[in-house]
C-alpha cells in the first residue's frame, strides 16, 4: 500500500509535468488547461495519496459507483470537484446533480431535461458539457456532429442549462487529431469556453489542439482491471 501510494504521486507529478510542457510547446499558458484525474474502479484509499498531494479535480464514469466512495471524501476535502464523465440515466439524474459538480455527458434533450429539473429541486447549479460523437461510432454516446450546434443551443435557451463546454472521446486506435480539431470547431462555433479531450495516452496532441480539460486515469492511478 505505501509502495502504491507513493507510485501513484509520482505518476501524479509526472502527468503535471508533462501537461505543463506540452502546453508551453503549443503557446499556451499554464492556466488554459487542467486536469481531470479519472479515478473510476479505484477505491477511496487508492485515491487518497492524489488528493493529499493536491489534486482537486476528479472524473468517474459511474453514478453509483461514486455515490459509494466520494461522499466521505468530499466531506473531509469539500474543494473537491467531482466530473461526470460516463453515460447517465434519467433515473440517476438527482443523485447525479446532488454528487457531481460537472456533468460532461448530456447527449440527449431528455437527460438534459432531467439534469435541468433536478438542478431546480435540489438548488444546486450543476455545470455541464454537451458530449459529441465525434467519431459517429454507433456503439458510443454523444450528440451527431451535425446536429450538435442545435442541441447545445436547445440546451442553453430551452433548457436553461448551464452548459460550459463539450467533450468527446475520439474513436480507438486510430489518429485523434481530425477528431480533437472538429471538437474545438464545434465549442467555438458555440462559443463555449471548456474543450474535454484528452486521456492517457493522448493528452498532449489534444493539449497541442486546444484542450482545456484532459481526463487521465491509467497514467496516474495505474491500469484498471475492467472499464
Ligand atoms: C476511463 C476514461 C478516461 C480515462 O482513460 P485513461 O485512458 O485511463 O486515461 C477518460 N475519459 C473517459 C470518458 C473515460 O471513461
């Protein structure tokens, strides 16, 4: 456990460095982009050693999963700001308004509705991404490129939705640049200032096409057994 910990703060600080330095070779500045570490199947004392060693900003995949572990840790580290970055179901939207801070992935007008009249209720005002399909994989979430200035600006006026961004996971194995460029296309377009893109093995190219969050997991907590 002491070996893990210290492994997973070294990783931790190795992925800093490596964001600071490809954003330096892009141009940017240190503060365009942070970091969602994604903490999915790992458990509260497997994150832990991220936490005491600063990291504020998290992902999980999974509303019940998160519901069993993040509590606790939010309680005992309330700056803590806990993203959504899996599928929701409408029926998980109240828990998921009432646990998250971010919800990266409204793909459709009636989670939206949901994530809207949940945020009502239980007064909190939850921020959100619009995810997009972007590589129009018919096994993976997210809006149609095509259709996906409508639905964020249905969202945005119909909805009255706090939308901040969107997010997208380009399609496996192949090159993400195209994919990482349509995505900054589409949030300019929009006038949306958060770019989600961005995991472990290619944070920095979307870091170098203007990504202002990357959500790394397996670099830093290690590889998982499932997901
Ligand atoms: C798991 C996951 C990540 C992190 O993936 P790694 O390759 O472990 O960095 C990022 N985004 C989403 C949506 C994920 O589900």
């Amino acid at each position: 456990m002491v070996a893990m910990s210290q492994d997973v703060i070294t990783r931790l600080a190795e992925v800093k460095n490596r964001i600071n330095r490809a954003l330096e070779g892009a141009g940017r500045d240190r503060t365009e982009a942070e970091l969602i570490a994604v903490s999915k199947t790992f458990v509260a004392e497997e994150i832990l050693p991220a936490i005491l060693a600063g990291q504020r900003k998290f992902g999980e995949n999974r509303v019940q999963e998160s519901a069993a572990k993040w509590p606790e840790l939010k309680r005992r580290f309330p700056d803590i700001e806990l993203h959504l970055i899996g599928p929701l179901q409408s029926n998980k939207a109240m828990d998921a308004v009432q646990l998250f801070d971010v919800i990266q992935s409204i793909d459709r007008t009636k989670i939206a509705a949901e994530i809207a009249k949940a945020s009502r209720i239980s007064g909190r005002s939850v921020r959100c991404l619009v995810q997009i399909n972007i590589g129009l994989e018919p096994q993976k979430a997210g809006v149609e490129p095509a259709l996906a200035d409508e639905f964020i600006q249905d969202c945005i006026h119909n909805q009255k939705l706090n939308i901040i961004g969107v997010m997208c996971i380009p399609p496996l194995g192949e090159n993400p640049l195209a994919y990482f460029e349509a995505l900054k296309e589409i949030a300019k377009r929009n006038k949306l200032k958060e770019i989600s893109m961005g995991m472990s093995s290619d944070f920095e190219m979307a870091l170098a096409h203007g990504a202002t969050l990357v959500r790394v997991g397996s670099a830093i907590f290690g590889t998982r057994e499932k997901n």
